[in-house]
C-alpha cells in the first residue's frame, strides 16, 4: 500500500528531526478494525514552515490550519500540525486555530471518539484520550465532549455520525443522538457539494438502509429529501406489493445495495419518488404518471445538490425505464433491442432486480431480458446504417421531419432481421414512402 509506505517514511523523517509525529483519525480506526484504509492522515508538533522545509516537494492545502500535502512520485498523505480550534462561525471552518505540542488537544477538536485515535508506528501504541478503542469495541458512535458543541461547530458532523453509523452497523450513543435531532435543521446550511458526497457515500459504502433510516429518525430526511420523505404511508396495491407502503419498498431495495455506483443507488432511492404525487384510488390503488413525475423530481434533486449533468442523464434514465421491464416478453425484436442498448444497461437491469426482490419476487422478465443481453452481440444491438439522410437525398426525397420516420422504418426493419442489405433498406423505402 503505497500511502501507507509513504506515510511511515514521513513519520520517521519527522521523529529523526526530533518531531512527534502520529498516524491519525479514520486511518487508524480502520486499522484497529481490519479495514483497509482509502488514505493514511499524519498530526505532529512541528509547525508548517518546518514541514515544508523537510518535505521540499510538499504543498500547503491549508495554511490557516496548518495542514501540508507531502508527495512522493506516487502518492501523497497529509501532515497537521496539532491544533486546537477556536470561534465556528460559518458551520465549518474554526475562525482561528492555535498550533499545539501535546496531541490530546488536538484530538479534542475532532468529531467522534473512533476517530480521535492516534498510532504511534514505532511501538503499534494506540494514543486513546477519549476512549475511542472502547467505542470500537462497543460499536458505538460518540461525539467527542459536548455533542452541541460539536455539530455546532461543523454541521457536515451530523451526516458523518449517519454514516459511521451505517457503514460499521453502529449505535448513535444516545446523548450524541439526541443532539442530532435537536440540531438536525443546521444540516440546511451545509453547502449542496458536501451534502451531496456525504449522502452518496451513505448511499455506496454499506447499510444504506440503516443511514437512510437515521437521517428519517433524526430529522434530516426532511430537511435534504422532502420529496423522498413523502414516500412514507403512501400506501400500494397489496397485489403487486406485499410489502407495504413506498417508504418500506424502498428501504428494502436501499438494503440490497452492495457497494453500488453512485447512479445506481440513487437510481434505487428515487424510482418511485413520483408516486406520493400520483397516488389515487379507483378500481385499486394506482399511480397513473408516477414515472414522469419522477423523472422531474430526479432532476430536480440531483441538480439542487449539484450532480454531474451525466449522472443527472443517468438516474433520470433509471427512472425512466424502470417499468418497462413488465412489457419485454410482448415487445417487438427491434424495441426489445433498442431496450438493451440503453446506455449502461446493466445498471437498468441491477436496478430492476432490487426492485422486483423487493416486491413480488417475479424474476421473470429478468431473466428473458439478461439472457437477451448476453444473446445480442453489439452489432445485434446497434448495427451499422444501412441507408443515411444524404443517400434519402440521392434518392430525390426532401429534407425534413419525414427523413427521421424513413430511418427508424429502416433501422426497425434492420433490428427485426427482415432485411439485411442496403438493396432491400432502398426498396423498403420506395414502397413505403413513394415519391
């Protein structure tokens, strides 16, 4: 593990310097849990400027606060100066620190007790000032000192507690609790970006239903998904679903996620987000236009917390499409290809899985259109034109709308295998459409 390598070489220079220097925070907690680390933090005594002239290729990412990005060819990890912070005033970022020397000041300042842990690689000793090896052991998620004191200072803490919550199946101790739900509104003022990594994180690295249920009990839910919030006691035709009301179907496809993208969780979570608005009764329960809903809520999330225009195109397509999987055994062989050749495909018909496994179980239409999929080569799917707008041309039609109904003819004659060759496409369109 190249961070990792790189990490203990930082930590040696700095101690041959005459440096305290400690691996840190989540890095650690993983490392007493078995995890695998995504990235290995450094604290130390020594102050920025010293840093950099002992790492000469390193950069400041944050002077203020006396953070240093030490690189090598490969890698890079972060170096801090210990610190204790002082005066939030904008939910995020302390108005001033003070560099420290003793580490238990600077694991003060953090959020939670398995997250202010510190290792000392020369002997393996675990620096525990909070107990935070206790609160590993106990599953337990705990804000460090005054749970008040902490969200207060960086709003962002109450979507991390969730999802430390959910990713490691641990309780919310309950004082740290109560104080998320009575703060939970300042999750409002967090800007949509972070907002948006944290709730995706939720949503990807495990017990998504578990972090999905949390932000409903402390009150997040209302605050950043209203529109998925209202799935709750919208009822179902028990015919179609025996298990429950929108909100319940959901979490159900939420806790089949395993380490999904990003566009595929979400695809979970929103794919019936139009129904509390279509929801009527008539000969049964019906959600008449829930799909197109749907896909106008889906935009409007996803824009509203700032995704990628393509990830935007994506969940609104999984949206889209969703229901389309009941209609594959009666559709034709050039709308059943069209179907396949969706663009990642495979996340339309993960999705369709998670929802039918969280309904009535009816594989059926799931196993035609995955055996069609791995029937069709690319060239079934999307062949090359047989004919193009300039041969239309040559061939005396006029440009126009006329031009785009002449070549889905061609193409659906194409997919349905009835013609084969350029000939038989010039001849289909004589006949069809005469000049």
């Amino acid at each position: 593990m190249e961070s990792e390598a790189l990490a203990r070489r930082v930590i040696a220079k700095l101690r041959g310097a005459g440096h305290q220097a400690y691996l840190v925070g989540g890095c650690v907690r993983d490392l007493l849990l078995g995890v695998k680390p995504k990235d290995f933090d450094i604290a130390t005594d020594a102050r920025p400027d010293r840093i950099m002239d002992l790492f000469p290729s390193s950069g400041r990412v944050g002077a203020h606060f006396g953070v240093v990005l030490v690189r090598d060819v490969f890698d890079q990890v972060e170096v801090a100066t210990f610190r204790s912070d002082h005066d939030y005033l904008d939910g995020r970022h302390p108005e001033f620190v003070r560099f420290e020397s003793d580490p238990k000041e600077d694991v003060l300042r953090r959020d939670f007790t398995i997250n202010g842990l510190m290792l000392d690689t020369e002997t393996d000793r675990v620096l525990d000032y909070v107990d935070g090896q206790g609160d590993l052991q106990r599953g337990i998620i705990r804000a460090i000192g005054d749970p008040n004191a902490r969200f207060r200072e960086d709003h962002l803490r109450l979507l991390r507690a969730v999802r430390f919550a959910a990713r490691f199946g641990f309780e919310i101790e309950p004082a740290t609790f109560e104080a998320m739900r009575r703060d939970h509104a300042l999750i409002r003022a967090v800007a949509a970006e972070r907002v948006r990594e944290e709730l995706v994180r939720i949503l990807t690295e495990g017990g998504a239903r578990r972090g999905f249920e949390l932000l409903d009990a402390s009150g997040m839910l209302d605050d950043l998904l209203p529109e998925v919030a209202r799935m709750k006691g919208v009822e179902q035709p028990p015919q179609y679903h025996p298990e429950g009301d929108v909100w319940n179907h959901t979490l159900l496809l939420l806790e089949q996620l395993d380490h999904p993208t990003p566009t595929l969780a979400l695809g979970a979570l929103l794919h019936d987000v139009g129904k509390p608005d279509t929801f009527r009764i008539a000969d049964r329960i019906r959600f008449d236009g829930h799909v197109e809903e749907g896909v106008r809520l889906a935009h409007s999330i996803m824009t509203r917390l700032r995704f990628s225009r393509e990830e935007i195109e994506q969940v609104g397509a999984l949206v889209e499409n969703h229901m389309r999987f009941k209609d594959v055994h009666n559709m034709k062989e050039s709308t059943l290809k069209r179907f396949l050749r969706l663009p990642d495909f495979e996340e339309h018909l993960e999705l369709h899985r998670l929802d039918v496994m969280s309904s009535n179980k009816r594989l059926e239409n799931y196993e035609l259109a995955k055996r069609k999929l791995a029937e069709y080569s690319e060239k079934h799917l999307q062949p090359e034109p047989l004919v193009t707008g300039a041969d239309l041309i040559g061939m005396g039609y006029q440009p126009g709308p006329q031009f785009s109904r002449i070549l889905a003819m061609v193409e659906d004659a194409q997919l349905e295998g009835s013609i084969q060759t350029r000939g038989e496409a010039i001849n289909l369109i004589r006949d069809t459409f005469p000049l």
